[in-house]
C-alpha cells in the first residue's frame, strides 16, 4: 500500500513542478528498424485529415482506425514513429486539440530548421497514411484540484499543449480565467491566429490573449505583460516554449519571487543537442538489471541507452515516451552512476532518492539498476 502512495505523491509532486509536453527528448534510432517495430508496444493510428496552420506548421488529425478512442490528458504528448531514409525516428508531438473528444487526436507540428522528422512530416504527411504512435505519456498536465486562474506563456510551437489545456479550460472550468502570452518572430508565425481569436471571442471577460513579437523574448516585455494580467499574484503559470524563451520568462518569475510550485514547465531535450552529443563510453559497458525479481546482464554499446540496450536484450523495462518526459522508465541506481541528458521530468527529490531515467540514461561498466 505504500508503495502505490508514494509513486501517485511523487507524480503529484511532479505535475506540480514540472511539467513536460513536448516535448522532451527525440533520440537517434538506434535499435535496427524491425526489432524496434517488435519491442515497442505502439499503436497504428491513421491521417484523417492535414490541416495546414502556418507555411511551417500543420496539424495532423489522427484516429483509430478501429474506431477505438484516443485519450489523452490535455498537455500530453504522443511519440510518432515517423519513417525517414530507412530509418524510424522518435519525435514527440504534443496534442492540440480537445481531449473532450477522445474520438480522434490532433497533433500540431513546426517545421524545424534540419530537423528531418517535421519536415518530412510537414511536407508530406497526408490524409490516409498510417503512423505508430507511442502514448500519451508527459506530465504538463492540469493539477486536480487546482482552481486557481492561468497564464499560459508559450512561445513558437511551445503553443499546442496550452491551446489543449486552454480547451479543455474554457470547456470545462466556466469561472476560471486564463491569459495567454504568446511570443513569436512575426505576426506570421502564429499558430492558431484565428482559433485564439474565436476562443477569445466566444470567451470575453476570462480569456485574453497577449501577443509579443521579435527575434526572442524581451524580458522587459514580458515583464510589462505580467503587471497587466489582475490576477497574476495568485496564478498557476504554464510556460512551453524554446530554452532561450524559458530562460527568460524563469529570470522574469523570479525576480517576481513567484514559487516555483506555481510554475510549470514543460521539459525536454532537443534532438540536435542529444545527437550532437558524444558518446560517453569508447566501448561497450556491462549492467545489471534487475526487475521482477530476476537479474539480467545486459550489454550497452557506446552511444546506447540503458533503455535501448534493456529493450534489445529483451528486458521488458516498463516505458512510454522513450524520450525523457514521462518518468515511466524511471530506475534506481544500485551500483555504479547512470548520466542522463537532460533536461528531463526526473523531480529534485527522485534524483536524491538515486532514481534515473532509463531512456535517456548511459550507465557506467557494473552499475546495477533496479526497474519497478
Ligand atoms: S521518461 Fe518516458 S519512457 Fe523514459
């Protein structure tokens, strides 16, 4: 019994303090295209329809083709299989649309300078075609029991898990008041103009939008939005967006002495930066991993993950995003050091008690961990 406690507070304790939508970690293929296809638990969802938001930006509408329903929580992410040159490449989309209609799911992607998953995805995805999906996982999620107002800052494409949360807000919680404060290049990088502007319309008197432009965020700006928003003292902040973007609104909210347990954060790790990325070890590494009650030796070659090599070896390691958000392969270190690329939703108080993260985690030769 205590056990089941102390994992739901220490979720708690997550979605209080972080939070992640996106938007975490894609990573490097590195199991071989049909073993990978064989290990991963996904599930084929089909193209119903491209929407195109910006000339960057499109939103896939996908369904089951069963017909079975697709949930998800608002502010959660799915992980997309997305077939490139031969290989599979992971990249986590957050949801855009309403969970109030788990009948399908609307997934909202931005091209990306030399990212190849959106831009393939961008470019070509079209009505029909079939994707396995990984999810939902991430923990950017609304508290329960929270009634207290919203800014939601977002930046770029940092938009799609708000506008969900912002749905799902508007829909649901007729007296709490939200603002978005929305940074972007121009005006023409704005995803969503026109459905921010109906929700607006449709919701006067509790939502506002704040729009703000230029080549990065203005701290001073952002500060001068914040003394216009009435309720801003009491309000849960919600920020997704690019690192420089969160740097600042992080400076700005703290130089507010806003606590950190009202802001929440989407956290991730960029692809570029994960594959630009050496490997830590020149050879292979041996680890011990223990699950279930049972010991297995398991091989990690340079440049793998403790996941990656867990998987291979057919070490059925429990997971969901296999990106760093979601905190469903979280291990605890017995022996030896695991490094993680970072940032990752791993709290302050799990990284004390030892735990790590499997999927974006490189172990050390002999280290032992322990999967629950
Ligand atoms: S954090 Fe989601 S599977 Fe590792």
């Amino acid at each position: 019994m205590a056990r089941p406690i102390g994992r739901w507070l220490t979720k708690l304790r997550r979605d209080l303090r972080f939070a992640a939508g996106a938007r975490v970690a894609p990573f490097a293929p590195r199991i071989p295209r049909e073993r990978e296809a064989a290990l991963l638990p996904t599930r084929r969802l089909v193209v119903r329809e491209v929407v195109r938001e910006t000339p960057d930006a499109v939103t896939l509408w996908l369904e089951d083709p069963t017909g079975a329903a697709v949930p998800f929580v608002a502010g959660q992410f799915f992980t997309l299989m997305v077939p490139v040159g031969g290989e599979i490449l992971r990249r986590a989309y957050s949801a855009s649309s309403s969970p109030r209609d788990p009948s399908k799911v609307g997934l909202t992607i931005k091209r990306v300078a030399s990212g190849r998953a959106s831009t393939h995805l961008v470019e070509t995805a079209r009505a029909g075609d079939a994707l396995e999906v990984l999810g939902p996982s991430g923990n950017f999620t609304l508290a329960s029991g929270v009634t207290a107002p919203l800014v939601l800052v977002g930046g770029g494409s940092g938009i799609t898990p708000l506008i969900s949360i912002l749905r799902e807000v508007l829909e649901t919680e007729p007296g709490r008041a939200v603002t978005l404060v929305y940074a972007n290049r121009t005006p023409h990088d704005v995803i969503f103009a026109r459905a921010l502007e109906a929700l607006a319309a449709a919701h006067a008197g509790r939502f506002v939008v704040r729009s703000l432009f230029g080549a990065t965020l203005d701290a001073a700006a952002f500060a001068a939005e914040l003394t216009k928003i009435p309720f801003v003292a009491d309000a849960e902040i919600y920020v997704c967006g690019p690192e420089p973007m969160m740097h600042v609104v992080r400076e700005v909210l703290a130089s507010r002495a806003v606590p950190a347990s009202r802001i929440h954060e989407e956290r991730f790790v960029s692809p570029q930066a994960r594959a630009a990325k050496p490997a830590r070890s020149a050879g292979a590494v041996r680890v011990k991993i223990r699950l279930a009650g049972k010991e297995h030796d398991v091989l990690v070659p340079p440049g793998r993950t403790l996941l990656e090599a867990g998987l291979a070896a057919n070490v059925a390691m429990p997971f969901s995003c296999a990106l760093g958000g979601c905190g469903a392969c979280r291990v605890k270190v017995r022996a030896g050091k695991v490094e993680m690329d970072e940032p990752t939703c791993l709290t302050e108080d799990e990284r004390a008690l030892g735990y790590v993260l499997a999927c974006v985690g490189t172990p050390s030769d002999g280290a032992i961990v322990e999967a629950s």
